[in-house]
C-alpha cells in the first residue's frame, strides 16, 4: 500500500502540481492549452506536471476529437482517506468533502483507479449482483446483460428500485455504457437520464477502471456522481483483499445483503 501511495504525495508535493489540481477542481475536463494559460511557464513545463499527476493517478485524460481533456481523479485521495482518517474524524472529513462538491459544477465526471485482477474478474465483480452487494452499500445490480437490455439497481431496504437504466453497449471484459436513471426519490428521479461508461484497461498484473459519468445537467444533484469514489474504493479493496471497506455510504446504507 505504501508503495501506491507514495506517488501521490510526490505530486502534491508541488505547488504547481497543487494549483493545477486547484484549476481542475474548479473547472473539470481542461485542455493543455487551457490550462497552461493560467501559469507562468511554458506548455511543455505544464505538460511535465500533469504526467506526475497522471501517473499519480490524479489526474484522469480523456480525447475528444483532436483535444485531450484533463480530469481531477479524487479515487486515490479517497483512497489515502480510508486508510488513516477513522470513524471519529469521518464525519468532519466528510464535511470537507461535502464542501468540495458544492463548489463543482461540471457535466461530466471521470474516476479513475487501478485494481490488481484481471479483466475478467473485474468484468464479473461489476456485473455479479451478489459481489455488486459488497461494494455498493449492500445494493445489488439485476440484468440479464444483452445489448439494449434494461438493469435495476436494488437494495434490500428500499421499497422500490434505485437505479434502472439501459445497457447501451456491451463489450466484455473490455466496455460497459449504461444509461443512468436515479429514481430513489422524487426530487432525484426528476434529474433525469444521464449515461455511465466503465473502460477497463489491463496493465500487466493490474486493470486500469475508468468511470465516466456524463450528460449530467449543468445543476446536477451531487448525490448523482458523489458516490463513485467510495464505490470504486470498495470494488479494489474487495478484489485484492476480499474484504468490504468501511465507508460513509456503507455505514449509512448497510453491507452485504
């Protein structure tokens, strides 16, 4: 673990790095040109920061035409969180994190993290409605994942479905895009469909996950996407460890079914 987080704090360790981070934190999904821009040194100097910040896992790129976009990756902060912040200083932790995404306002989120499996299993632990339970606050995921098939996502303590959606592609062990309704409230529901895309990349002995969760309204409730990275936390603790992580959603919602 120690190793994985070491790069991190590399990368924080510069302002520059630190401010860059600021820039994305307050506008996601940047151009290099965007954000050299902003900073008094050259395009190549800013390029060399946000490599130590992709390599960190920081920073999440995605192409959109001939531009690359950059993206602030919260997973491996959330990551660092769950090891050292315990369940007395969660709930002011949480609070900061709370404030954090009340001052974003994007349509689109990329999260991004890597997990030592195989494409495989990794493919089977998103899909499986029983594994689904132990990282996503006991809630479990029902379809019989055919093209243009409709899922659910259910919880045992729900009276109705939480989130139901359709299976727009599907492309195992390799790509998953999914429409996304959020229907466990009214005021939630009303938010509308925006769509969900799982990318899973093998790195040697590891797999790359990348979550893209996009056409969300400008507006978006932040209970929409604010989940993912403990989910995400939770789906590489299991696969490593075959352990359930303790998180504020687990706490809130229940475990395992």
């Amino acid at each position: 673990m120690l190793a994985r987080v070491e790069p991190v704090f590399k990368a924080l360790a510069d302002p520059t790095r630190r401010e860059l981070l600021d820039e994305l934190f307050r506008h996601d999904g940047q151009t290099l040109g965007a954000l050299a821009g902003r900073f008094a040194m050259t395009r190549v100097a800013v390029a060399k920061h946000l490599r130590l910040l992709e390599d960190a896992g920081l920073v999440a790129t995605r192409r959109r035409g001939r531009e690359k976009l950059h993206y602030l990756n919260p997973v491996p902060i959330r990551l660092v969180h769950d090891r050292w912040v315990n369940k007395y200083t969660e709930a002011w932790a949480a609070g900061l994190v709370d404030l954090k995404r009340d001052l974003e306002a994007s349509v689109e989120k990329v999260f991004e993290i890597y997990i030592q499996t195989t494409p495989e299993r990794l493919w089977q632990a998103i899909t499986d409605p029983k594994i689904r339970t132990r990282y996503q606050f006991g809630a479990q995921i029902e379809s019989d994942w055919a093209p243009g098939s409709r899922y659910q996502v259910a919880h045992a303590g729900a009276a109705g479905p939480l989130i139901e959606g359709e299976n727009l592609e599907i492309d195992p062990p390799r790509r998953l895009v999914q429409s996304y309704h959020a229907v466990w409230d009214d005021e939630i529901a009303a938010e509308g469909t925006s769509r969900v895309t799982w990318v899973i990349e093998p790195v040697g002995d590891s797999c790359r996950l990348t979550v893209t969760h996009d056409q969300l309204p400008e507006d978006a409730d932040e209970h929409l996407y604010g989940g993912w990275p403990m989910i995400l936390s939770g789906l590489k603790t299991w696969l490593e460890t075959g352990q359930e992580l303790t998180t504020p959603g687990s706490l809130n919602y229940g475990g395992s079914q």
